[in-house]
C-alpha cells in the first residue's frame, strides 16, 4: 500500500496500544479502534 503511493520513504504503519505509550508523528490514523470493546474503554477514548 505505502509502495503503491510512493510514500515508504516518509511513512511507517506501526502497531501498539495508545493506552500505554503514543510515538510522535505527523498524522495518526487509527482503524477499527473501538471495535468490540467493553463500554468503559470505549469512554476512555
């Protein structure tokens, strides 16, 4: 998909939980986040 764009040189797809720790960048892009989670995770959003 980066390849695709021509973007490998300035992007990344990284995995994690942004409950523990969040890695400085430029733009974020979270899908399906709050899939099938349990109402009070989903408040903490």
């Amino acid at each position: 998909m980066l390849a695709d764009a021509r973007v490998t040189d300035r992007c990344e797809i990284r995995t994690g939980d942004f409950f523990e720790s969040i890695p400085p960048a430029d733009l974020y892009q979270c899908k399906s986040v709050i899939f099938n989670w349990p109402t009070t995770r989903t408040w903490t959003t």
